[in-house]
C-alpha cells in the first residue's frame, strides 16, 4: 500500500466538495454556495481535478473500471443537477446522488492506486485464509 501526494491532493479535492455539502445540508447555504446548482458546480469542478489529480492509474483493471463507471455516471448526475437545479426536492435528491456517487468513485479509485486487495484469497477449499 503506497500512498502518494496525488492520493493527498484528491483526498483534499474530495472533502472540499464533502465539507460544503454537509454544511449546506445543515444550514441551507455555505459561503458562495446558495442552491443545489452551486454545489453542483462545485461538485464538477472539483471532481474533475480530483479525477486528473489520481491519474489514468486508478482507473485500470476491474475495480478502476467500476470506479471510472462511478466517476462518469457522477459527472452526468451532476451535469443534470445543474441544469435542474431549480425543481425543488429533485434537484435536492439529484444533488444527494451526485455526492454519493462521487465519494463512491474516490473511494474506489483510492483502492486501486493504493493497490489495497479488493478480495479476500481463498484456499482450495473455498475458505478464507484469514
């Protein structure tokens, strides 16, 4: 398990789209934040340089194929919230798959470059070696 500074920068990139939203969860608004179409354009933008900040790297392999699915499929999410941002409790449920997605997809790219084994090692006999 190597941990390099672009898991770091990602990490940072990540908790500050996290931390705005559950402040904005909690009181309604955050500073330069006032509606699900600023989170969610704060969500893209930082998402995005999270995304280049791991690398092609952490999106190899089955479970980088899954967390790059996630990385798309919150970027789509996004890129809807935004432009329904004004509908009320969709655009507040759109907003709330939008940040779960994108945790999904760092957590699972962080697995990968971080080469953390994703499955448990059976033995011949089907049992768990640990």
């Amino acid at each position: 398990m190597k941990i390099g500074w672009r898991d770091g920068v990602a990490t940072l990139l990540v908790a500050a789209i996290v931390v705005p939203y559950i402040g904005y969860l909690l009181r309604g608004s955050m500073p330069f934040i006032q509606d699900p179409r600023g989170m969610a354009v704060t969500g893209l933008v930082l998402g995005v340089a999270a995304a280049a900040a791991v690398g092609r790297a952490a999106f190899r392999g089955t479970w980088g194929a899954i967390a790059a699915f996630f990385a798309v499929a919150s970027g789509a999410v996004g890129i809807v919230t935004f432009i329904r941002a004004d509908e009320g409790a969709l655009s507040e449920g759109l907003l709330a798959v939008f940040m779960t997605a994108l945790v999904v997809a760092w957590v699972l790219a962080e697995l990968v470059r971080t080469h953390v084994p994703l499955t448990v090692p059976l033995t011949r006999a089907g049992r768990s070696t640990h």
